[in-house]
C-alpha cells in the first residue's frame, strides 16, 4: 500500500550541543512512503540504473519497487533476509537468506539460481569488476562465486561471517569475521593478510582512494589500516554496533558508534559527535553538498552539516535501522519498520565523490571501490 502523510519537523532535542533549526535552514518531506513487510526491516535498500529500488524484508521478500513508490514485482525467498541486494552490471540482484540460500535474480524477478551454504547468510554480497561475487555465511566460511552461480572457491574462518566484504581497487577482498580478525584476500582466494583485532567484527569496511581501509571491530576501536595490513592508527570510540564507516570528499569519517553519529578526521581524530536517543546499527550516508545524513532506530533521520550542526531532522511512525542510500537525483532511500521511504530535502545533492560516500560504496551496493561501480 503506497501512502503520502505529513512529516513532522522537531527541534534537535536529542542532537547534543546542535544548534536550533532555524526557519532559513533546508527542509525535507517524504515523497512517499510503501507498506512492504509484516515485520521491521533493516536491509539496505539498493538503486538500479534505471531507478528500481530493490528491498529485501525480513519477512523473506525482495521487492522491486518504481521511482514512483509503486511495486513492480515481490519474490518469496525460504526464510527472512538480512542481507542487502547487490545489483550486477546486466542488472541480476544478489542477496543471501537465512533460509542457507545465496539468490541470483533477474531484472523482471525470476530465479536464474541459488547456492547452498552451510548456514545463515546475512553478510550483504560485493561483486568484483569481473562479476565474481563475494560473501560470508553463518557457516563461518567465506565464499566467492562465478556469475553462472558455480563456486570458485571456499575461504574457512575461525567463526561467524556476517561482515560484508570491502573490494579494493586492486581486486583485494577485504571483510571480518566473529574471529576477531580482519582478512584480506587475494582474487583467487589465497590470504593477502590478515589483522587481529579486540572482538568481533560485524560491520562493513570503508575504502579510501589512496588504499586505507576503515573498520570497526566490538572491541570499540575505529581502526585505520594500511593496504598491506599494517595499522595507521586507532580512535577508541566505545562503539560496538553494526554501524559501518563512510567518507566524505575531505577525508572525513562518519559512523555510528552505540548512541552517537561521530565524525572522525582521516587522521583519527573525533571532530565531532552527536547523541541520538538509541543505539545507532546504521550507516550514514553523505552527500555532494556535505550533508551527512544519519538514521536513528528512534524513528528519526538526521541531517547534519559538515560541521556537525544539525540542518534538519524528520521523525517518522516506526524505528529506522536501515542505511540510508542517496540516488543519483538527492532523493535519500530507507525503511522505517515496515515501510520503504523516499525523502527529497529542499538543498538535495547526489552521492559525494568520495570513494565510499554510503554503506556498500554505492546506490547498486556493489561493494567496491573502482571507478564507475
């Protein structure tokens, strides 16, 4: 059921030290919010080329919804899904279910085929320039498959893998697992290198342009490597949620970490933070004006300036876990609980030109840092 409803504007009472809004600041308002699921969902919603958006639900569908707000097609995996989609160049959807399943699905929503996994799948694929496509699996293992669905190989680890994978520009495979290491790989499967961290890593990997790679680990460091593996440095933010990094133009780093969206110098330093009312699983996203814009599971989205004063903030019916994706028109993209939602706000940009503006690199979450993903 597609509806369109008010949208109330509220001082940032839960931003810490954010300034008022003032009546000269920008505004946002939903274009349009669609009823999807029978329960809350908190994957990532993935834009094609040509402007469907693919939504993957925790009732077990994904759903290919218009630019309108209006569903096109719905298919029924075995069970829910966590996973985000990935869209390949020909346009085939990836996602993973808990149903032990890896799904390949064309454009019009038919099944081309599935892969067995020996458990769970809720890491979120990255598909290489290739088109081979990477995961991990509850099964701890880490998988890399042809485009025909054929495996190419098998990468065990010591525990969960539900981090999604980071693909470098050199074709490098980088992701965590609950191992508490950090991995690198190369293309054909055979270990780059790994690093050791304090705890389990279940968020995603950030790729810089010049090759560092940004992770967070439940150990409550934000952690900055060389592309050999090598540390940089770390910035002890307490953070231990799902929440993964992104980038700004100017190098900057924004996060979640617990109750706070926190702005990291790309030398480390916390530059700023702003409290939200729980804890934050999402990813921000930035946009070309350098806009950053954040999702709270209290229901809330932020926009914040570079700076870190507050530009506006929306509240909406139900909690927001999902990160938020920025089309190549400024519309932002998430679901709140149940519902996909399409805000436009009055000083819209598309995605930052950045290496790693959003969670999964891009609106098409293909995961990887090359040039035109």
């Amino acid at each position: 059921m597609k509806t369109s409803r008010p949208v109330w504007f509220v001082v940032g009472i839960f931003c810490l030290c954010a300034p008022l809004i003032s009546s000269a600041q920008p505004a946002a308002t939903n274009l349009w919010t669609l009823l999807l699921a029978n329960y809350d969902c908190d994957s990532s919603p993935a834009l094609a080329t040509g402007g469907t958006i693919y939504q993957a639900t925790f009732d077990g569908k994904l759903v290919a919804v218009t630019p309108r707000g209006e569903i096109k097609w719905t298919f029924k995996a075995g069970r829910e899904i966590k996973s985000s989609p990935a869209i390949a160049d020909d346009g085939t959807i990836y996602f993973g279910s808990r149903d032990r399943k890896f799904y390949a699905i064309t454009p019009e929503g038919k099944l081309k085929w599935t892969f067995p996994s020996g458990a769970w799948i809720d890491s979120s694929p990255a598909i290489g320039a290739d088109g081979t496509i990477y995961f991990g699996s509850w099964d701890k293992n880490f998988y890399a498959l042809n485009p025909d669905g054929s495996k190419k190989w098998i990468f065990a680890t010591g525990g969960i893998v539900d981090s999604s994978p980071a693909i470098g520009a050199d074709g490098t495979i980088y992701f965590g697992s609950h191992d508490k290491k950090f991995y690198a790989l190369k293309p054909d499967g055979a270990i780059r290198w790994e690093f050791l961290t304090g705890g389990q890593i279940i968020s995603s990997p950030a790729i810089n342009a010049d090759g560092t790679i940004y992770l967070t680990s439940t150990d409550g460091n934000l952690y900055a490597l060389k592309p050999d593996g090598t540390e940089k440095w770390r910035l002890h933010t307490g953070g231990m949620t799902e929440s993964s990094p992104v980038l700004a133009e100017n190098g900057a780093i924004y996060l979640g970490a617990n109750q706070f969206n926190i702005c990291v110098s790309n030398h480390g330093k916390k530059v700023w933070e702003r409290g939200a009312a729980d804890v934050i699983d999402a990813s921000p996203a930035v946009a070309a004006s350098g806009t950053v814009y954040c999702a709270s599971p209290w229901r809330s989205i932020f926009a914040f300036q570079p700076d870190g004063a507050l530009q506006w903030e929306i509240l909406e019916e139900a909690p927001i876990r999902a990160s938020p994706v920025i089309g190549g028109d400024g519309t932002i993209y998430t679901t709140e609980g149940r519902i996909l939602l399409a805000v436009i706000a009055t000083n819209s940009a598309p995605p930052a030109k950045s290496s790693w503006p959003m969670f999964r690199a891009n609106p098409r979450h293909t995961g990887r840092v090359a040039t035109g993903n």
